[in-house]
C-alpha cells in the first residue's frame, strides 16, 4: 500500500516555479529541485514523471497565476493612458537594489527554449496571445472612448506594445535603470494620444 503524500502538490509546483523562473530550465537539475522542494528524488518522479512535467506544471501555475494577474490589471477600469503607462511600469519589473530582475517566466523561457519543445511552445504561444488580445481590447476601449488618437491602428499598435514589452523585460533582467525605462514607456504613451 502507497504511503499518503506528505507534501501538498499545488505548493510544490509554486516552489518549482520560482526556482525554475529564477535559474531556467536547462540550470535547473533534479538534485536542485529536490533541495529546494526538499523531496527526493524519487518521491518528485512519482508525483510528476519528469523535471520536464514539472517545467510544464510550473508554465501552467504561472499562467493562471502572474499572467492571469497582469492581464486583469491592464484591463482595469480608468483613463486608458494612465492604464496603459502603470501596467507597462509594472512589466518592467525593476528589482530592489542589490537584487537580480528575475524577468517574465514566460519571456525567459521562450529566450531559453525557444520553439523546440513543442509542449513549452505551446504555452509560451498562449501566453503571449493573451496579453496581445488584452492589449487589442484596451486600445479599442481607449479609441472607443476618444482617448487615444482616432487614426491608431489596433492591431499594428497592440503588437508594437508587446514587442515593447518583451524589449522592456529583457532591458531590466539585463540591469537597465528604472529611469531610463520608464522614459521609454512615457515616450510610448505620449505617442499613442
């Protein structure tokens, strides 16, 4: 008879998470999940198969997490410039002094893994469709109501604001300054009116 779990799952793939994001996947071995998580390995390979299972659980839980989080920030209620500017700020995710910007989980998986792994394309793929189609209906909002120029065109601009985005997130992993970051998303904004 199998022994009962002494571990709550949901926590683990959280954990997993975090240590995937922080160090990627190819850094990342069995010995230092099991560490981290303070499973064996054996107890880790029986709950989910692989690291590379657990890699996809980790896409997963961030998806529904961090990137549920992001996208219902953009889409909140208020003058759309304003809307646009603070999520773009929040993207950029400006680490404390002295601290390493761990960047956008998502980003830097398709940065390391890029579109091999169809399993990770996938999700990275999804991922990315929504926050364009976010960026779409935030764009239609701000036209819709007069508050962004009356000649932009949604879709070009929503894909001109992710690739923005993915700049942005790789710029502050890379220890670029929030000042100088935030004049590029000012500048961008500006534009947009």
């Amino acid at each position: 008879m199998p022994r009962p779990r002494e571990f709550d799952e949901d926590d683990v793939v959280a954990r997993a998470t975090d240590l995937f994001w922080r160090r990627g996947y190819h850094a990342t071995s069995v010995r230092d999940l099991g560490e981290a998580l303070g499973l064996s390995a054996s107890s880790l390979y029986r709950t989910f198969g692989d690291k590379h299972a657990l890699f996809l659980r980790a896409l997963d839980h961030y998806r529904a997490t961090d990137s549920a989080e992001a996208r219902d920030h953009l889409l909140r209620p208020g003058p759309v410039p304003d809307v646009l500017r603070e999520w773009l700020i929040r993207m950029v995710d400006m680490p404390e002094e002295g601290a390493a910007a761990r960047g956008c989980f998502v980003v830097n998986t398709a940065t390391e893994l890029g579109a091999d792994d169809p399993a990770v394309d996938g999700r990275t793929q999804a991922a990315f469709g929504v926050t364009r189609h976010a960026l779409e209906e935030i764009l239609q909002r701000g036209l819709r109501d007069g508050e962004l120029r009356a000649d932009l065109d949604v879709t070009a601009t929503a894909e001109s604001l992710f690739t923005l985005v993915l700049g942005l997130r790789v710029r502050a992993r890379a220890g670029h300054g929030a000042a100088e970051l935030a004049g590029v998303i000012d500048t961008t904004v500006r534009s947009l009116r």
